[in-house]
C-alpha cells in the first residue's frame, strides 16, 4: 500500500475522504502477482463517479479476470490538486495508491462533453503527455468509451483506444489482448493496429481525415491495410447472463446516487427525434424479474443499503414492470427497503403500481412531456397527448402526490413561440386540475425544468443547429414571464453551457487544439458552475482559430459527411434521415413495440429481433 506518502496531504482538503480508498467491498489483488494492472478513471469528483453504475460493473468485469486488477481513481477537486502539485505527486488509485503513470492502461468513462477538460487534465496530473503521439510504449494506454464516444473525434488526439458500445465483453477482450501483447513485447503501434481488429475497438492513429475548403470533411479513411473502414459497437444481447456488481465499493461520503442501482432495461422503445441515447443503445433489451430480483436482493445484503432504484430510459415500458414490482415488495416492505422508479412515461403510468411503491416510501414524481403544445410533441415523435398528461397528474394527484416536476426543452427544432408559451398554460392546466377538487394536506408544487435542446450525434436531429444563445435566453424570458402562479417553480439551464456541448457533440479532430490549450491554461469541471466560463472558451476558440458556430450553429447537409459515419450502430442513417423528414413533415413514428419500422438495430441481436419486437420461431 502506497497511500501514506499522500496521507499528509488530506489536512489540507475539503473532504478528505475522496481521496483515501479502503472502502467496504472494494477490490484488492497483489499488483506485482498479476499480467495486467489496471486503472478506471471517472474524470468527475468521487461522488458522481461512485454513482455511476456503468463504471461498477465494467470495474467489477474486470476484476473477474485471473491476472487482472482493474482500480480507480476520481477527479481531483482543485485543493487535492493543489497539493498534488505542490509536493510534485502524481494522481493516484485508490485501492493501493499506485501513481497512475505506473498503469499499464487507464481506462476513462466519457458521460458527458463538458467532462473533456477533466480527462486531458487527469492524464497531465498523471505525469503523462496528453497528446497520445507523445506517450511512449513504456507508458499506459488511454482508453475511453461511453455515449461521448460515439463521437470520439474531439478526444482523437490524446487517446490510443477507443471502446465503442457496452463494455462487459469488450473490454475483457481487449484486456486479454494487451496481456498477450505484453507477454510477447510487441510495440505499441502493432498493439493499436491488432485492438483495430477486435470488433466494436476505434485506434484514431489509423485514420487520416481531409477537409474541403469549407472546412466540412471530405475524406475519413484508415491507412494501414486491415484496418476497417467502419467501426460496430458491441452490444450485450442477454442481461441476464451478464455480470452485474452485486458487491460494490461503499462510498465514505454522500453520493448522488447512493442506493443500489437495478439496471431493468436497456434500449428504448420510443425513438424521440432528440434523444441520443434512445438511439445509441439499441435495440431494446429486458432483464428477467427473476433475474433482478436475485441481484438486487443480493445487493442489499452485501450493501445494507435502504433504498433500491430501478433504472431504465422507460421504466414503464417494462411489460413485466407490475410482476416484478410484486416480487421486490414481497421482501423490501418487510425490511423497510424504498422502491424508486424514475423515467415515468406519462402514457404509460401505473395508479396501482405507484399505490404500491408509495407504500413503503412516498416522493416526487417526474415526468417528460418534452414540449408545451401538440405540434411540437409530434416533431420529436413524443407521442403524448395532453390529454394524457393531464390524466396521469390527476392519477399522481388523486394518489396523494402533491409535488410533480415536468421536464421540457426549448430550442426545438421548428418551435415557435406558441410552443414556448404552451409550456406556461400546461402547467397552469395541471395547477388548476389539482385545486378542481378538494385535496387533504398542503398545496401544490409544479416544477417546470426546461434544458437547451443540444443536437446529438445519432439522432434525427444530428443535423440540425442549435439555437444561438441569445435566442435561448429571449425564449427562457418569454417563458418566464408567462408564468404567473406562485404554485408554478420554472428552472433553466444556462444556455451558455449547452452551446459549448453542443459545439464538442458535433464537433472533429479540429477541436483537440482548443482542448488542450485550454487544459494547458488551467480548464477543468466545466460542468460546474463555479468553474464554467464561457467567456474564457470564446478564448480559447479565437486563440485557436475555432469558430465554434460552424459545430454548434450549423445546418449540416444531408449528403455531407459527418465525424461520427465511420461508427455502426445498427441504426441506419437512412433512418434517421426518414425520421429527419417526418419531423419536418410533423409525423409521428409508433413505438417499436406496436410496429417495427425497420430502424436497422435488430441486425444486431443475431437476427433474433429485439425484445420489444422479437422475431418468431417457425
């Protein structure tokens, strides 16, 4: 154990206890008795990243391999890297306190744009080059997946591999290669162009890319024979045989998320023209109510902990959702464990299953109507009437619930102000709904929660612009000044802060520059408030000479070629392309559970369709 030579240090930071490890369940192997060491780094503070449960279950994958032992590490917060570098330490791991530049890969997690600067800073803070051309075979590989990887090409210039799709497979294969390449003390450009062969693995080294003279791409091609022109991610086609963490580090502090996590589902079924991740993870895969059941009782048993949540990008789209529910308060309301279920579809809500889950614990309900009027819920194909809002908060209200929170956007394509102020009479509508009958205890409380639409890569609006700032906060005041009832809470998302992801969503390899220059002039925790500055970013474009409306304020074309083509999702661009036009055309598309429309993704399952529209037996 190397972590009494930072142990000096923690006197001198805020909370201590994200930097000192030893927690309850954590992992420990004798680094020098295995082939491979190596590091997941979460580039946010311990508290988000202990909350996510992807980095969980890929650490734990991991770590159920004879000869591997994966650690983590976490962001620093800038008093713990203050110190770091004041007694020139190098960023550690946890579990043993191991300097990262020790690691024969360091594995990061890519959740959100606005966590780049922390990636390109926790190489630096490592003691390592951060463009990928400077680190030498001697040094750790720097790997990266999650949904900012099906856009990878921001991040091209400082990491070696990209992990494109789930990990659970995947990444225990490209362990066993870099083991063998070890073993066998081959360089690391033949180490990259063999991870270029495994299935869902994208090496930026061995791609070179051109550009027309108005700076849109004209070529991405490989340059080493064997290299494949397009990338497909990988996908898990049975969660019930996948690894699932049943017995998880316990975090000292409080987290985000501090509860066990029961992943229900993966996909969805819905196809909103806005939303990546509908998209990104399909085709629409269930887990067994059996299955959940076993882990999440097995969960609570290694945890102790009180709460279960049940995770899912439509937890109500679940067609076995009220069997498993039954299944888990067979044994949770005996021991006093609270059931959450987040993502209400407002279509789809269950009065008896919330009746049941109130039992044990009462909260707030959240629900997504997306946009204020009709028109605009049929462009991004929400396929909810208001009707059918208004009946659900009836149901939540009549259940006893008197706080609701509906989650909107602004900035859609083809809104109007109509649209803006529809958000404003709605939630009168559901204010006035709940005070037409007499209701016991106190008022209502409707949370109106609107965030800047931010045109996503692989989605039917991937070519769209996004709205320039000025116009987002003209529309946020319109709406503001529309809501008259006291009863009503409206919150905003800075507008600022969406035109910068949105300009690293759709952005190429051109933006490495403004990265690194501003990493280099002290850039970090961008998502943030206290760290944000926009002003400090128009900066840092200028002195590089990125325009940043050419990402984020641009109509791309329909033939023009995109920084993400070269990736394979299994849905079809033709598709997309389809789903482009019927927004435009204000046509909805039914969920792929009342017809399949052939979006591609079921290519993926083996030829056995998804779960939400298998394909049958003879």
């Amino acid at each position: 154990m190397n972590t009494e030579k930072y142990a000096h240090l923690l006197k001198h930071v805020e909370k201590p206890g994200r930097y000192v490890g030893g927690e309850l369940n954590s992992e420990y192997k004798d680094p020098a008795a295995v082939d491979l060491n190596l590091c997941f780094c979460f580039p946010d503070t311990y508290e988000i990243g202990m909350s996510n449960l992807g980095m969980r279950i890929l650490v734990g994958c991991l770590n159920q391999m004879d000869g591997v032992y994966c650690q983590r590490s976490y962001a620093p917060w800038p008093d713990m890297e203050e110190q770091l570098l004041k007694n020139d330490l190098p960023l550690y791991a946890l579990e043993t306190g191991e300097a990262l530049c020790n690691f024969d890969a360091l594995l990061f997690t890519l959740q959100y744009e606005l966590c780049y600067t922390n990636v390109l800073n926790m190489i630096r803070l490592a003691g390592l080059p951060m463009y990928a051309k400077d680190r030498t075979g001697e040094m750790p590989l720097i790997i990266a997946g999650g949904p900012c990887s099906y856009n990878p090409e921001p991040l091209a210039d400082f990491v070696d591999i990209f992990s494109i799709g789930e990990g659970e497979e995947a990444l225990c294969e490209l362990a066993e290669l870099i083991r063998t390449c070890k073993k066998e003390g081959v360089s690391k450009e033949e180490l990259l162009y063999r991870a270029s062969r495994l299935e869902g693995f994208y090496v930026p080294s061995l791609y070179d890319v051109t550009y027309n003279g108005d700076g849109t791409l004209q070529s991405f091609t490989p340059n080493r024979e064997g290299v494949p022109a397009t990338v497909k991610k990988r996908i898990i086609t049975d969660l019930d045989k996948v690894y699932f963490p049943e017995k998880s580090p316990m975090p000292y502090l409080d987290v985000v998320h501090d509860r066990v996590m029961m992943e229900v589902t993966r996909g969805c079924i819905r196809g909103c023209r806005f939303c990546q991740a509908g998209m990104i993870y399909r085709p629409y895969r269930d887990k067994s109510p059996e299955g959940i059941n076993a882990c999440a009782m097995a969960s609570i048993g290694h945890t102790g902990y009180s709460e279960i949540s049940l995770t899912s990008l439509s937890i109500s789209d679940y067609p076995r959702l009220p069997e498993l529910v039954d299944k888990l308060l067979a044994w949770t309301e005996e021991q006093k464990v609270g059931l959450s279920l987040p993502s209400q579809r407002i279509d789809a809500f269950y009065e008896e299953l919330m009746e049941k889950v109130m039992s044990v614990r009462k909260s707030g309900l959240t629900f997504a109507p997306e946009a204020g009027t009709q028109r605009l819920r049929d462009v991004i194909n929400k396929n909810i009437a208001e009707d059918d809002i208004l009946v659900a908060c009836e149901k939540a209200f009549d259940g006893g619930r008197n706080s609701l929170k509906l989650y909107f956007m602004n900035g859609l394509p083809t809104e109007r102000d109509e649209d803006i102020v529809g958000i404003a009479e709605l939630a009168q509508k559901i204010v006035d709904l709940f005070y037409a009958k007499k209701r016991k205890g106190r008022g209502v409380t409707v949370t109106v929660s609107v965030s800047c639409f931010v045109p996503k890569p692989f989605t039917p609006f991937q070519w769209e612009a996004q709205n320039d700032f000025e116009e987002l906060e003209r529309k946020q005041k319109l709406l503001r000044d529309h809501i008259t009832s006291r009863k009503i809470d409206y919150k905003y998302h800075d507008a600022k802060v969406s035109r910068l992801e949105a300009v690293f969503a759709k952005g190429d390899r051109r933006l490495g520059k403004a990265l690194a220059h501003a990493v280099e002039q002290g850039q970090k925790f961008d998502a943030w408030d206290e760290f944000f500055s926009y002003e400090n970013w128009m900066n840092y474009f200028a002195e590089t000479g990125i325009d940043p409306a050419f990402y984020a304020n641009r109509v791309m074309g329909e033939e023009e070629l995109l920084p993400w083509d070269f990736i394979d999702i299994g849905v079809t661009k033709r598709f997309l392309l389809s789903e482009k036009h019927k927004a435009e055309s204000e046509t909805t598309t039914p969920d792929c559970r009342t017809k399949c429309s052939a979006c591609g993704a079921n290519t993926l399952c083996g030829g056995k369709g998804c779960s939400a529209h298998p394909v049958k037996e003879a």
